[in-house]
C-alpha cells in the first residue's frame, strides 16, 4: 500500500493550503459516496412503499 502524501503551497507572504493526495482516499470517498447513495435510495424506497400502503 502506497503512503498519503502531504504538500503545503504557499508562505508568509500569502496564502497557504494544504492538499492531501491518495489512491486510498480516492477509494475511501468512492465507496463512502456509494454508501450514502444507498441509504438515500432505501429511504426514498421505504417511504414510498409506507405512503403507498396507506393509500389503500
């Protein structure tokens, strides 16, 4: 497994920031996005089949 790399760009006489760089982040966010798209999608499923059984 490859290590995350830190670079900081800027200095004292401007401003700095700092951009972390990772295969393993990429992946992380990957899967934490399909994570959230799949609990948003069971809750749009779930409330629409409990609106769709109190309709009769």
């Amino acid at each position: 497994m490859k290590n995350a790399s830190a670079a900081i760009i800027g200095g004292a006489d401007g401003p700095t920031a700092i951009f972390v760089a990772s295969r393993s982040m990429t992946l992380l966010l990957l899967f934490a996005a399909a994570a959230v798209l799949l609990v948003a999608g069971a809750v749009v499923f779930a409330v629409y089949r409990h609106s769709k059984n109190k309709k009769g």
